[in-house]
C-alpha cells in the first residue's frame, strides 16, 4: 500500500451544502405542522416550543455532522481517493498520473467563509472536490501538481508572468469579435422583425434567445476571463482568471498536444489573437483570450522552444489547382520542420494556424474525394491525441503523398529517439 501523501475532511460547510435536500425536507415539515407547534405553545408555554426547537436543530445538526465525518480524501502517489455520501456512500479513485489539469475555484458565495473548490480534469472526466479550506486547498494543489508533475521534484521558486491581460484590451476584444458582432446583428434584426412588422408586445418574446445569446457572448466572457494571468511554475503553467468565481488552473507543457492562434477580422489592426491548446481529456483548453501576437509568439517558445517558430513563419501555400476545389484556396498552407508541423485555415472572419510537436502524431491519414481525385489534390491529416488536428489541405496529390511518408519517418524517429516533444532552451 502507498504511503498517504495529504488526508483530511473537506470544510464543513460542505455537509451544509450537501445536506440541503434534509434540511428542506425538515423546513417543509415544520412548516406543514406549524398548528402543531401552535398546539405546544398553549400546552407547555413558550419553553416547551424551545425545547421543540431545541431538539430539531439537534437533529439537523447531528445530520450534517453525520454527512461531514463521511466526506474524506486520501491522497498517495498512486491514487486520490474521494469518499462521501451517508446513506448511500460512494467513493471515487482517480490514478494521479491521469490527472492532466487541477483548477482552484474562489465561489463567489463561498468568499466570505474562505473556501476553495478543486476540480481534476482527466481523460474519463472532471472529478470536483468542494469545499475546501484555504490551506488544505493549497496544500492539496500543491501535492497533486508535484506528483503529476514529475519533470521537475524541486521546491517551487519564483513564479514569473508569461502573460496578463488588460482588462480594457478584454473588453475591446468581445466588442470587435467579427463572429459575435455579426450574430448579434443578424440575430437582433430576425428578433426584432415580428415586432416591427406586427406591433404586437407578445411578438417580443421571440427575443429572449437572441438577449441569451448576446449575453453568453459578451457579458458573461467578460467576468470569467476578467484579470487573466499565466504564471510559469516549476510543474508547468498556473493560469488565473474570474471576476466573480476566480478560478485557476494548472497545466503542463510536456501534456499539450497542439497550440492553436486565431486571430478574428476586427482584431487584425491590432495584431491581437487567442491561443488554445489541445490537452487529452481537456480539448481545445483556453490558454489566453486575447493578447498580441509577439506576446503569443512568445508564449509559444516558452512551451515548445524557439524551434516551433520556424515552422509558423514558413508557410507553404496550396498550388493554384486547388482553386476548383474551394474558393479559400489562397488560406490554405502548411509548413514542417524537422519537429513541428503547422497548418493554416479561415480567410476572412477568422485566421487560425495550428501547431504540433510531430512526436505527438499518433496517425497521419490522407484523404482525396472524387472531385479532388479529378483535380489531384488531397488532404493530409495528423491526428493528434487532444485538440485540433494538423491539416494539409488540397495539396498536389504527389506533395501529399510525400508529405505523409515524411511525417511517418519523423514519428517514428522520435518515437525511437525517446523525446516526446522539443524542449525549451534553458533560460
């Protein structure tokens, strides 16, 4: 058996919030009986309804007491074992090195008492442990990243910014995303049409989705992406966000599959983009909502190392015969280096170049439909174990076939070679 690494309960608000169905049931029951405590109080006066009181605040106490002493977490190098539930008890075991990323939430509602929740995300789903105090969180946090994080067994030192966004550049941003811009017009105007052409106040609840949708768009982004901060620790990258619920999360570079830059129509001007990255179990994980590209770019060799940016600076286009095969043919381009492969996509609402290290290539597959195969091109995929695959899209059908044994050789060269990705250069 391992040795336990960190133990405890959670806080115990958690039975109180665990314990809402009995403590409403008790609510209902008091209030359905309220002639019987009326029937007390001319019995036995006012300190018989006290000792009434007394004795269900008793029960509802030893019920949450109850359902906190059964609520526990054991972690040791293997596992990390969950077990709650009165009842009905159940207990959860997640393989530490199956964890990918750990997130700290600050609820907003649990902010006066201090408490914390930590999710584990892993490729089977999220595990929630809530709620936690401050220190336990901490110390727990800190345990799980060390254990999953093995590159580097050392005390945490120094924690340097990567990137922090502005909250002006932030809101700037959703105000000129083309694609919300452009769904807010179109669907405000269908919304509003009936209204306009009819003049009748019923015809206005047809724009309930569209205020829905205008505020998953624009209002609710901003508070959840409000004071975003990535932060360079020895396990990987801690990112820090919310304005209401903070939240944070931590993620390791050695675990990201792909790193994909989208730069939207509006924001050309401003050489902004939003960087996502591939994780297994936590596709297309959100890394920066906005920031410029040289701050993006740099992000990038702080993950894979300076080698990753010859492979986004040379791109190959698509020849000119892939113009009978779509009318973007101008957007389509890739690029690979010994290490990395990148592909571009999207002209004109949004530009986005997809990167991944060629170690993590688990399949490269090439496509050609009959309307292709008249005009001999095809498409080339690298699939990747998390996140966006790399795409070669309508290349001549002998580049395609070249570039497929290429990508093969080099997966398996790396694969041979033991190194799952290109580090970084010392710094």
């Amino acid at each position: 058996m391992s040795d336990v690494i960190e133990s405890g309960r959670l806080h115990p608000i958690t039975a109180v919030r665990r314990a809402w169905l009995q403590l409403s049931v008790f609510g209902w029951f008091a209030w359905d009986n309220r002639d019987v405590f009326g029937k007390i109080a001319d019995k036995f006066g006012v300190w018989g309804l006290a000792w009434a009181a007394a004795v269900l605040m008793t029960v509802l106490t030893a019920i949450v007491f109850a359902s906190w002493h059964k609520t526990a977490f054991t972690l040791t190098a293997d596992h990390l074992d969950y077990r709650y539930g009165l009842l009905w008890q159940v207990q959860r075991r997640i393989q530490v090195s199956q964890i990918r990323t750990v997130d700290i939430e600050h609820p907003l509602f649990g902010r006066p008492v201090g408490v914390r929740s930590m999710t584990f995300s892993t490729a089977s789903g999220p595990t929630k442990l809530a709620y936690l105090g401050p220190r336990a969180a901490s110390r727990l946090h800190d345990a799980v990243v060390l254990q999953t994080g093995a590159r580097s067994a050392k005390q945490r030192g120094g924690e340097g910014i990567v990137t922090r966004v502005a909250t002006a550049d932030l809101a700037l941003s959703i105000l000129l995303d083309a694609e919300v811009v452009l769904g807010l017009v179109v669907g405000g105007a269908v919304s509003f049409v009936p209204f306009v052409l009819s003049g009748h106040a019923l015809t206005l609840s047809l724009a309930l989705p569209w205020i829905r949708s205008a505020w998953r768009s624009t209002g609710k982004r901003f508070p959840r992406h409000h004071g975003w901060i990535v932060r360079e620790v020895d396990a990987g990258y801690r990112t820090e966000f919310g304005l209401f619920n903070k939240q944070q999360y931590t993620w390791q570079r050695d675990r990201i599959s792909s790193i994909t830059v989208h730069q939207p129509l509006l924001w050309r001007s401003r050489n902004w983009v939003r960087v996502t990255g591939g994780i297994v179990g936590h596709e297309d994980l959100l890394l920066v909502p906005v920031t410029t590209r040289a701050q993006a770019e740099k992000m990038l060799v702080h993950i894979y190392g300076p080698d990753v940016l010859k492979a986004m600076d040379a791109p190959e286009r698509a020849s000119r015969r892939a113009r009978w095969c779509t009318v973007w043919w101008r957007s389509c381009a890739f690029s690979r280096t010994q290490h990395f492969a990148a592909g571009w996509r999207g002209l004109f609402l949004k530009q986005t170049v997809t990167v991944a290290p060629v170690s993590r290539v688990l399949e490269v597959r090439v496509t050609q439909g009959p309307w292709q195969r008249l005009h001999n091109v095809a498409h080339v995929m690298l699939e990747l174990p998390g996140g966006t695959d790399v795409e070669a899209v309508n290349r001549d059908a002998e580049e395609a076939a070249e570039i497929a044994a290429t990508m093969r050789r080099s997966c398996v060269q790396t694969s041979l070679a033991g190194a799952p990705i290109a580090r970084r250069a010392a710094t």
